[in-house]
C-alpha cells in the first residue's frame, strides 16, 4: 500500500471510528468519569486557592490542576484504558476486525486511525474544563491577567502526554482477545510507568543514595512532565519522551495486530524495528537529559535564567552542591517546591548537584547547619533554607534572603516578592571569590584569644571557625612598630591592659593606608584601686582601657566606662546580657538580622558615636549607660549616659566598628546557638576588608499568585459544579445526542 493510500486510509478509519464512537453511550459515560476526575483535582486547587491560613500556591494556575494527585492519576488512566481498550479488542470479538482488514486498509491504518479516533476523543474530553478558568474569574482577587501562552502549552501537552499513553492501552488492545484482558494488561502497563517515574518522590533518599538512578526514574516521570507543560516550559526531554512513547507503542500494537495474519519472518522484523525503536528512543532521551534544552514560554519568562546566574555557574571553579533543608511548616512547602526548580534550572547550566533532605536527615547536622545560618535550630528545620558547599566553604541562604512573605488585602499569607536565584546566585559567587582576606588579631594586651582555646571557654575560636569556613586566613600578630603589610583587617579582641601609644599610632597608620580595624572593648570588670581622701581609701570597680582612644577619637567614636542597661532587653537566665532582634539601623553589616536574626551582648558597654559615625546597633530609649559599677541592682540616675544606648557603630573617617563587649564573642556564650553575633561579626570583618557580601543585580520578581476569596458555601458550589455540576452536564448532553442520532437512523 502507498503512502498515500495508506494516509487515505488511516482517515477513512479514523472518520469511521470516531462516528462509531460518539454515538456509543459509554463514551459520555466515560466522559463523565474523567470530568469527575479533573474535577476533584480542581477541588483541591480551589481548596488551596482560598485557603487563608497558607500562601497561594506559585507558578501557573494549571500547574496544580494538571500535576493532580496520586488518587487523580490513578483515576485518570483508569479513563485511559476504557478509551483504548476497545479499540482492537472489541472488534476481534465481533467479528468487525477481520471485515475492517478486508476492506483494502492495513494493519498500519487501521491501528493508527482508531490511535487517533481515541485521541480526538480525549482532547473533546478537555474542553468542558475551560469552565474552570472561568471559575476563578468570578473569584480572584488580583488583577492579574491569564498567561494564555502557558495554557495552551499545559492544554497541548497534557493532550499529547495522553496521546502517547493510548497508544499502549491500543497496543493492549491489540495483544488481546477480550476487551476485559485488554483493559487489565493497559492499565497495568500504564500504572507501572506511572509508578516508576514517581520513585522518587515516593522514596525522597533515593537522590542522596543513588542520584543518577533518580535522574533516570525523573526523566519519565508522567506527573513531572506535564508540570513542565503547566509551567509554559517546553522542554526536550519531555516533548522526545512522549514522542518515543506514542511511536513505540504504536509499533507494538502494529506488530501484536500481525500477529497470526502474517508470516513469521515478518513478525520478527516488524518485533525487530520495535525493539530498535526503543533503543532510539531510550537513546535521544538519555542524550536530552544530558543536553538539556527548554523553551520558555510563559508570559514573564519565570522558566529562565538571568544571563547573571549563568556567568556566575560558568565561572565555578569546581562541582558545588545545593543541599534543600526541606521545611517542616506545611505552609512553605509550595516556596521551597519554587527553589527546587530554579536549582534544578541551574544544575543544568552549570556543575551543580541539587539535594532535598528532611532536616533531621541533613549532613553534617541540623544545629551546625543552623550555626552557620546564623538561626536557632528550631527556626531552620521550620522554615527551611538552602545549604551552599564550594571547594570545603559553606553558606546558609535561609527562608528570609529566598522570599518575603506577609499578610495581602484578604489577611492570608502571600509571598510578596521572589528572590531565589538572586540568593542562590549570590551565595554562589561569594564561595567562588578566590582572593583571601587576612584577619590579623592583636596580642600580649590580654586579648580574648583567637586561635587558641581557653578555659571555660573564654576566648574566640568560635569566631575563628566562622572566618575560616568563609575564606578567611587568621594570625595573632605583634604590632610593636607597625601592622604587617599582608594584614586586611586587625581586631583587637578585649584587652585588658591598654595598648601603647606606638601601637596607637601603628594602627593608625594602618587605617591610613586603608586597613580596617575591629576593636571589641573589655566589660569585664579587671581593676580594683583606691583613692585616698579625706575619707579613706575607696575600692572602686572599673573597665580596662584600649589604648586606641585617641584612634577612636578621630573617628567620631568613643569606649566609655560605663555597662549598658536595657530592663526591657535583659535576659533572666544570663543577667548583665541584652539580647537585639530589632534594634539594628539601617547598614549592609547589619544585612539579614532586623526582627530575624537575635545577638546577645553580654554586659556591653556603650559606644559613642558623634558627628558623622553611624550607630550599627542600638538599645531601646529606655536603656542608659550605668557608670557606678559598685550599686546593684543598677539605678538610672542624672550622672548615667542617657539613651538609647549604642551598642555598636561604625567611624566616620576609617574604616573602623568599635563594639562595646568582646565577651559577646566568646564560644561560651555563641556555642548554644541563640546568639548570631558571630555571623555579625564575620559581615563586620568583610566589609572593614572592602569586601562586603556579593549582591548581583538579579532581579527579584512578584510571583503569580491568584488568591480566591470566598464564602465556605461558595466553596461548595464551586466545588459541586466541578465534580458533579460538569460531568452531569456532560452525561446528560451526550444522552441527547445519543437519542437524537437514534432518531435520525429510523
């Protein structure tokens, strides 16, 4: 048979099966079960739509509706099997197949014109669910517009994704004698596909133990294509596999539809070309998923990357791994189903592993993942994060640099704005950056020591650990005559006897040649001396001086001897100790901590900062500076520095932060993880070196978000229209035509 009669066929076939079937009630009635199916899906989409005590899911409206559930899918090729089963199977038992061939029309023809009758019957099935966009219509709140480019997209593909899933319940058809036997052996193929390219979501491990397994199993996940689709993202990989599935298909039911009409050396070749079909395809999907490439189509192009993050993934200087802290608050799952994505974009455009682990599950541990974020265990395992390795360096990005999230018109929580990939970008860039930044500490001042670990505690290895793992290279130096040229930034970590006047002006030369300088004041009480009046000797309690006070000076700063009061900040269990949420100005050291982050400042002592010094850290105005150390409890009187007080600031000249407590740096106080004063400090000591956090110029985006509001009894009409409203419309419409076609015939 030619080509073109062959073609001549397949339509004559294709007209006369469709005719057939629209005149057969069971289509409607099958009609009505899928209905019921999408229906419950957009139930359940609607449920979350209005839900007011979680945010709106993100992305495209179909996406929900057309990834479905585990139920909805099983439900759905159910409706499958009934379509194609009886395409083949039902004619062999009546007779009609063998009548059908006669008719000059090939098995070729034959098997692809009912393919198609039984895909245009699914496609018809679709429309009635346009009815859902104009559902929500009636009850969105944004003034948002449809994203007519990725609906169509998710339209085609769930289409086409169904198309390649009939040709297996056809070929089914096809292997057997009864349309019974025919429907059971296609549903079995269908849920098995099904249920392999869902292993991985259904065993979360599997990533972590075996990841090319897992990328294998995700490269025919039905339910991760047609997300895709629902995105407005056209990818490869997923338009080759649904392609390899309906040819592949089609070929085995054109080969088992030979089978005992022709002779046996052509059944083994026909059996040949399928096997080798599907070797090509398992082939071109293999190569796909290695070369990926994507077409994004959506109306804001939330499918691609800035030209940015590519740069950034090609400058690597190694493999870096995205490691997912999967939240335990329900409610930001759909965010952190957002940074899945993104990752996964860019773990296809760079040398990237992406993993999801529950937090209990993570590497290297929830608190000391937590420790670098800078957050309390409890608050990461909550709200999530992405945990950021390169070359041995880490780098928490946390729930609050991915996405900003407050209360819209209607009271419900909504992601205000999106910066996931500027985030992950960023953190990524930082890591890259190989130019190290030498940290130089001062000692025989009786300094908190940095490098050495002290008794109970005491000293500052902690803060040691922190700018290490950020690149930076540590010394304890001598600076009898002058700060070595090699040092960045010099910290003075709490001394206890003053610096000389040389050193002084060491240091200030430093600042001079633009070195920065970090000076972290003793509160703990060192001294005792007495005055000798006319009243005796008096035993007085003092704060050591710096030495650095005319350094200071110079820039607007000053280290009084006073302790810092706050009743309202105290904290009961750590007495003499402050603990700030809130109290941070406006200033990139202070990047990621107002009302998020907590520092505790054990007995600080307030700074000083005239003219144009800038405070970095503020008590609340009910605090004071308390300069009778001898009275407790502390009064607040007309001789106490007023306030509020100033905890930490920044010079106006040099590049200098005067703190007010060394202690608050101590491992002591830093090691039970409610303190983030060292991640404080390690952004102090970047920007003193000129080297403040990187910030692409990435733009951030406000996701689509369509909110529904409505009453709990509108609910239940919306959601009794789509699950029995529509499908018995459908019934009821297709029982008219069928009496009426009835009618005609008579």
């Amino acid at each position: 048979m030619t080509l073109p009669s062959s073609l001549r066929a397949t339509y004559w076939v294709w007209r006369r099966e469709l005719k057939i079937t629209l005149r057969a009630p069971i289509l409607y009635v099958i009609g009505g079960l899928f209905l019921v199916v999408q229906g419950i899906a957009f139930a359940g989409l609607v449920n979350a739509l209005s839900d007011t005590r979680r945010p709106a899911p993100l992305g495209a409206l179909l996406e929900g509706q057309l990834a479905g559930t585990l139920l909805t899918w099983v439900l759905q090729l159910v409706v499958l099997t009934l379509l194609g089963m009886r395409t083949i199977a039902d004619d062999k038992r009546n007779g009609g197949w063998e009548l059908l061939l006669t008719a000059r029309v090939g098995e070729g023809a034959a098997v692809a014109g009912k393919w198609l009758a039984a895909v245009t019957i699914y496609a018809l099935l679709w429309l009635p669910t346009l009815a859902y966009l104009v559902l929500v219509a009636a009850f969105r709140t944004d003034a948002g517009g449809w994203d007519v480019p990725t609906i169509i997209t998710g339209y085609t593909g769930a289409i086409v994704l169904g198309a390649a899933l009939l040709a297996w319940t056809v070929a089914a058809s096809a292997a057997m004698a009864t349309t019974l036997a025919a429907g059971a052996l296609g549903f079995a193929a269908l849920i098995g596909l099904f249920l392999v390219g869902e292993l991985p979501a259904l065993w979360p491990d599997l990533a972590i133990d075996h990841p090319s397994l897992a990328s294998a199993l995700s490269a025919v996940s039905l339910r991760e294509h047609l997300s895709a689709f629902a995105r407005g993202e056209l990818g490869l990989a997923p338009i080759l596999f649904a392609l390899a599935l309906a040819i592949s298909g089609l070929s085995l039911a054109i080969t088992l539809a030979c089978a005992g009409r022709r002779r046996a050396r052509e059944i083994r070749i026909r059996t040949t070309a399928t096997v080798l079909v599907l070797a090509i395809a398992i082939a071109a999907g293999i190569l796909a998923a290695r070369h990926p490439h994507r077409i994004d189509v959506s109306a804001a192009r939330r499918n691609s990357l800035d030209p940015q993050t590519r740069g950034v993934l090609a400058d690597l200087p190694g493999r870096a791994t995205l490691t997912i802290v999967e939240p335990t608050l329900g409610a930001l799952e759909p965010l952190y189903d957002e940074v899945a994505r993104v990752a996964d974009r860019m773990a296809e455009a760079g040398p990237l592993t992406v993993r999801r682990v529950d937090p209990i599950a993570l590497p290297g541990g929830l608190a000391a993942a937590a420790r670098i974020a800078g957050l309390a265990p409890g608050d990461l395992a909550s709200n999530g994060g992405v945990i950021v390795e390169l070359g041995g360096r880490r780098r928490v990005v946390d729930r609050l640099q991915i996405a900003t999230i407050d209360r819209g018109a209607t009271g419900a929580p909504e992601v205000e704005h999106l910066a996931v990939e500027q985030a992950l970008a960023g953190a990524l860039a930082e890591l890259s950056v190989s130019t190290p930044i030498t940290v130089c500490a001062t000692t025989g001042h009786g300094e908190l020591p940095l490098l050495a670990k002290a008794d109970k505690d005491a000293d500052w290895t902690a803060v040691a650990d922190r700018l290490r793992a950020d690149g930076m290279s540590l010394e304890e130096v001598s600076i009898a005559t002058a700060v070595p040229d090699r040092c960045n930034v010099v910290i003075v970590a709490g001394p206890t006897q003053a610096l000389s006047p040389t050193e002084a002006l060491a240091i200030q030369t430093f600042l001079r040649r633009n070195g920065g300088l970090f000076v972290a004041a003793a509160s703990r009480p060192v001294t005792e001396h007495t005055k000798v009046g006319h009243g005796g000797g008096q035993t007085f309690t003092t704060v050591a001086e710096t030495g650095l006070e005319s350094v200071l000076a110079a820039d607007d700063l000053g280290l009084p001897a006073a302790i810092a009061i706050d009743r309202s900040l105290a904290i009961r269990e750590l007495p003499g100790a402050l603990m700030i949420v809130s109290g941070y100005t406006a200033h990139e050291v202070n990047g990621g901590f107002p009302d998020e982050r907590a520092t505790i400042w054990f007995q600080p002592r307030p700074v000083i900062a005239t003219g144009s010094a800038k405070p970095l850290i503020r008590a609340t105005a009910e605090s004071w500076g308390e300069q009778d150390m001898q009275t407790s409890p502390p009064t607040k009187d007309a001789t106490d520095l007023a306030g509020p007080v100033v905890l930490a600031a920044i010079g106006s000249l040099h590049r200098v932060i005067a703190v007010g407590s060394a202690e608050s740096f101590e491992t002591s106080l830093l090691g039970g993880g409610a303190s983030a004063a060292d991640l404080w400090l390690d952004q102090a000591i970047r920007y003193l070196a000129g080297r403040p956090q990187s910030h692409l110029s990435i733009a951030g985006r406000t996701p689509s978000q369509i909110r529904l509001v409505m009453t709990a009894a509108e609910r239940r009409a919306v959601i009794g229209i789509s699950t029995v409203g529509i499908p018995l419309l459908w019934i009821l419409a297709g029982g008219a035509i069928v009496l009426w076609r009835r009618k005609q015939t008579r």
